[in-house]
C-alpha cells in the first residue's frame, strides 16, 4: 500500500507527474462519458444493415429471423455496446407476454371500441395487456415523469394520445416497439383515417343537397394541452370542401362544445340563436351530433326537414337515431394497430409499412339530411330552446 501511495504521489510537496497524467486520463474518459450520445436501437439496426423491427426481433430472440441475421444484429448491439432501459429478455422465454394500451378515455365511444378490438385481438394471441387510462394533461404528464413501463412490458399501443414531442421522446427513449392508431407518433407505424377527407365527404354530401348555410359544430377541448388532432384536421376538410364549392367560410356558422352529448346540445342551441341560423351542419364526431338532435327536438325543429344533421362515427346510437354519418371502422383500425405491434416483436409475420396505414371510410346515408325545405332561414324563436 505504501509502495503504490509513493508511486501515486511520490515523496515531497507537490503532485508527481504520473499522478497528474492518471488525473487527466480519468478527466478525459469522463468528458467522453458525459458527451457520448446514448446509443438507440435504430443504430444498431443501421450498423447491422436491417430494419429497427428486425433488430428488435433479433435482440428479443424472435424465431422469425435468420440466424445469420440476428448474428449480424448482436455484433453490432456488442460493438456498439448497446444497452437498453431494463434486461432484454426473448419474448419466448416469457410464459405472458405483456403489452401496454395507453388510452386518453377509456369511456368514449372510440376509444372504448378501439380498447376492447386490440386488447381481444392481443389476447387471442397469447398476450396479457396492460391498460393505461390518461384521462387529463395532469395525469399524462404524471404518468410519463414517473414512466412506469421499463421492465413491464414488452410492446406500446398509444390510441390517439395527445403527446407533446417530451412525451414522444420519453417512448422512444424506451427502445420497445411502438404503433399508434389514430394520432401519429413520428419514426413509428400507425394507423388511422384520412380525417380530412372524412369531413370534406361529410360536407360534399350537403353541399350536394344544394345546402349553402352549412354550420360546424367542433369539440372543444377541456384542456388546450389535451387537444386531439382530430379535430383540427376535421375542421380543414370541412374548410375546404366549402371553398371547393364556391361557398365563402362564415365564423359566424362554428360553434364549439365540450365533447358529449350536453356539448353538442350547446353548440346547435347557440347556433339556432344567432340571427341567421344553418339549413345544414356537420359534427365532427357523433356525441356532438346527437346533442345536436337534442336541441333541436327541444326547439320544436326536426332533422331533416328543419335542419339536416350529418357527423364523422358510426355506432348503435347514431344507428338507431338514423343519423347520416361517415363511418370509419375502428375494429380494423385496431387489429391492423395490433397485428403491426405484433410484426415488430417477430410474433407475426411481414413487417409494418413506413408510411401510416389509412383505413377507407364510407358515408352511411340515412334519415337526417334532405334537401333545404326553406331556402333561406332568417331567425328562430328560441324561447323553447333550453340554454346547457
């Protein structure tokens, strides 16, 4: 000890030589440590010269990938020491696969519907699932601070999650394989529909009717940092089908209302106040529409004849009410979600395209939209109408 101690420091005031030249050594591999960039599964699929999804399969011991392959794959985790958040474990060593569903509500009618197609289909599958429910900005933003899912899953299926580029970074940090359906996470699969174009459907349909007074009825977030894309991309096709038909926008003909029925009720109640009210309106989604039938049964109108009614979703409600709707079938959407996230853990075969996968939608057309009966509509008397 002694003899290592005099090496180090030597005898007399002062550090010695080599004690300086260790001391900048260890400084210099530290400054490396700190400015190395954390290495991610996509550089290792890089270096490998295969896929992100191969090299996941690979590292997970997934049987679907050639051995020369996977060979390729470890190397390139070895060379560049490659580590990810917890212990990989191949997924078939595991008796139950686990995979985790985050969801923003788990009791709206398209993210319950979505919820139990992909959960039904992961099952049938020999995956148990884990069910993460962000009901508020509060609680997602809690929820992706603390980040509960290193080590407990092996797979993330996000339905339509509002998430700022943090939060996205806070997934990918994870390194686990990933698809959203409904709102796009970038450099993962997706699925989803064309919500623009489900909307100009939705208009074209009215403006074929030869309706010009034609209203939106928009979801209104109850928090802005809650906000689905959505809907902004359902108020440009309605937009724009207008401007394709000639028909000049008018501010005067939006209201919002918080998603549901109640809100939708509001929006149509205010909507039929103002001195020149609609001949048609579109809802973005079908809750906002039935508050709209709401509204106007309690003002004494009727759909079509007063008013014509269509809306984005299809369901036993809008079904049963003979509602006009564009439908987009969520079940598809959520078993192609499922059967992507699958692809990438190597449990199926095939790999998930690049670009996001978008579902056709159909107008459904029923009972609720006509031809104008009045031409022009100046005012009603809503006396009768109640105010939500």
């Amino acid at each position: 000890m002694k003899t290592c101690f005099i090496a180090l420091f030597g005898r007399g005031p002062g550090p010695r030589p080599c004690l300086l030249g260790w001391m900048a050594a260890m400084a210099d591999e530290s400054r490396a440590r700190r400015r190395a960039p954390r290495v991610s599964l996509a550089d290792v699929a890089a270096l490998a010269g295969v896929s992100t999804a191969t090299a996941s399969r690979s590292l997970r011991g997934g049987s679907k990938v050639a051995p020369s392959t996977r060979q390729r794959v470890l190397d390139a985790a070895r060379d560049l020491s490659y580590v990810t958040p917890f212990q990989l474990q191949p997924v078939d060593s595991r008796s139950r696969p686990t995979i985790a569903v985050i969801v923003p509500f788990v009791t709206r009618w398209f993210f319950a519907t979505a919820t139990e197609s992909a959960i039904d289909f992961l099952r049938a599958r020999g995956y148990d699932v884990l069910l993460y429910h962000l009901g508020s900005a509060a609680v997602r933003d809690e929820f992706f601070a603390r980040m509960p899912l290193a080590g407990r899953v092996d797979g993330i299926l996000s339905l339509s999650m509002p998430l700022s580029e943090d939060h996205t970074l806070s997934l990918r940090a994870l390194d686990l394989p990933l698809v959203s359906l409904g709102a796009a996470i970038p450099n993962s699969p997706s699925v989803g529909i064309d919500d623009v174009s489900a909307a100009r459907a939705a208009v074209n349909h009215l403006v074929n009717l030869r309706h010009e007074r034609i209203a939106l009825i928009a979801g209104k977030p109850d928090d802005p940092r809650f906000e689905f894309p959505t809907s902004v991309s359902r108020r440009l096709g309605y937009e724009d089908a207008l401007n394709s038909a000639g028909i000049e926008f008018d501010a005067g003909l939006v209201a919002e209302g918080p998603h549901g029925i109640k809100g939708g009720a509001a929006a149509m109640a205010e909507l039929l106040a103002r001195p020149a009210a609609p001949t048609a309106v579109f809802a973005e989604y079908a809750d906002l529409a039935i508050g709209a039938l709401c509204a106007l049964r309690r003002a004494g109108l009727r759909a079509p004849n007063d008013v014509s009614v269509v809306c984005i979703d299809d369901n036993e409600l809008t079904d049963s009410l003979d509602l006009t709707t564009v439908d987009q079938d969520v079940h598809r959407q959520a078993h192609v979600a499922a059967r992507m996230l699958l692809q990438l853990l190597g449990a199926e075969p095939g790999e998930p395209p690049e670009e996001a996968v978008l579902i056709p939608t159909r107008l459904i057309l029923r009972g609720t939209t006509s031809t104008p009966w009045i031409p022009h509509r100046t005012h009603f008397n809503m006396t009768a109408v109640p105010q939500f």
